[in-house]
C-alpha cells in the first residue's frame, strides 16, 4: 500500500470527490504542505500520496507509471474516493497523463504544473542513465548536488533558503536505489503528446517563469492542444512553483477548484 498525507478523508461519511496532489521527483508528498494547509483551513477534502519506496509506501523496484496508477486505484478505491480533481507537478503531471489514459472515468478535472507532455529525446535519455547510475552508486546527495543548482528561480536561492534544506532533506530521506527507481520510470514514460487533445475535462496550467527543468513555453504548447485549458505563469518561481510562490499557487488553484467543487 502507499502512504500518504490527507486532509478531511476521516469523516463519517467518505469524500466522493477529493483533491489528488501527485509529487514531484525526487520529493515526497511533504512538498504539498502549503496546498495542504489551505485545503485543511477550506474543508476541501484532499490526499496526497507517495511513490514506491517513499516515507513508508511499499518498495517496488523497476516500477513504472502503470504500476504506480494500479496502486492509486486501489488506494482511491480502499478510500471510498470516486472522483478525483487531480494536480501532478513535474514526475506528478506525467502519472496525471497516465491516470488519465488509464482511469478518465475518476478525473473530474486537472491541474498540470511544471511538467510537460514530451517524451525524452535521445540526450535526455543519456543524461537519465548517467543520473541512474550515479544515485545507485553514491546515494541521495548525489541526487541533490545534480539538481539543487536549476531547481528553483535565482531568486528563491537568497530570499527563500528554507525551501534550498526542505529539498535537501526531503531527498535524503531516500535511498539512492529509490531516487533511481524513480527516474527509471520516468525515462520509460510514455509520450502524452497525443493524450492532450484527448482530454475533456476542465484544465489548469501552472508553470514557474523561470522552470529550467520544463520551460514555460512547454506549457504553452499544451494549453494551445487543450480546448478551454487555462495557462497561468508564476513570476518568481522555478520548476516547484507551489513552494516558491505557495500564496500565488493556492489562488490559481483555488480558481480552479470552483470548477470541480
């Protein structure tokens, strides 16, 4: 089973409709603790779980999104939760891509942030093995010495060094074989290209101005392919925008729940 962080699941009777908060790599649904917050002040019922081998999920090695979309299902289903409005930020957008292919029927709506529909090239394969290799070999700082330095917009690094020992220890808190793990299904994702004009439900964008990792003119492309999307850019923000900028963040995320709830 996965472990997860929620917000008003207890109740006496079961949310038929939740917010579902898919993570970014290398995190762990503990980057969600600004959307969290603001759903637990709402009463917006909400879960937010981990992938394989995180914080307490179960390990799976050599998993895929397939297999970590099975296990949400049952999860969701164990959970009496029948709709989901799901928001996937980076590694989170492209299990939202698979949700979708796999399980529209749970889907009531969207909320894709820092990520995009592409699937890896030939050199960003190359630079996803070399990764691979190197975590498996010296563990999760490895992880962090390589993306620290383009994770977040320039300015996040001086205003905002919480967030630079929030990332650190979140990942550390992980294996190196784990780390991998990850990666690995991400380099084996599909391409979601054709899987955008696929989608029929409401759509919200949201990408940091200074994302390195997924630029925002990858966003701009999706919002073109899907009818009725909405795009919003977040100045000051880089690839994890809903901890750079969480009150900006929460606002657009706010206007799209009114959408869904």
């Amino acid at each position: 089973m996965l472990s997860y962080t929620s917000v008003h699941l207890q109740t006496t009777a079961p949310p038929e409709h939740a917010v579902l908060l898919l993570h970014a790599f290398p995190l762990s649904a503990e980057m969600w603790k600004p959307q969290l917050s603001m759903f637990e002040k709402e009463g917006i019922p909400a879960i937010a779980p981990n992938v394989f081998g995180v914080n307490g999920s179960k390990t799976m090695p050599n998993w895929t999104f397939s297999d970590y979309i099975q296990e949400l299902a049952s999860l969701l289903s164990s959970l009496h939760i029948d709709k989901v409005t799901v928001v996937g930020l980076s590694m989170g957008g492209y299990q939202a891509f698979e949700l979708w292919r796999t399980l529209p029927e749970k889907i009531s709506s969207m909320v894709l942030c820092d990520t995009k529909a592409e699937q890896d090239n030939e050199a960003a394969l190359a630079g996803r093995r070399d990764f691979i290799s190197a975590v498996r070999a010296r563990g999760a700082q490895e992880a962090v010495d390589r993306m620290l330095p383009n994770i977040m917009a320039t300015e996040t690094y001086t205003s905002k060094p919480e967030l630079i020992e929030t990332f650190k220890e979140i990942v550390n808190k992980q294996s190196g074989d784990v780390i991998a793990d990850a990666m690995q299904a991400i380099a084996s994702r599909s391409d979601s290209i054709d899987t955008l004009a696929t989608i029929n439900r409401p759509v919200t964008f949201i990408t940091g101005m200074e994302d390195k990792l997924t630029p925002a003119h990858l966003a701009k492309s999706m919002h073109q392919h899907v009818s009725g999307s909405t795009l919003h850019l977040v100045t000051g923000a880089g690839h994890l925008s809903n901890m750079e900028q969480p009150e900006v963040f929460n606002r657009h995320l706010h206007d799209h729940l009114k959408k869904s709830f």
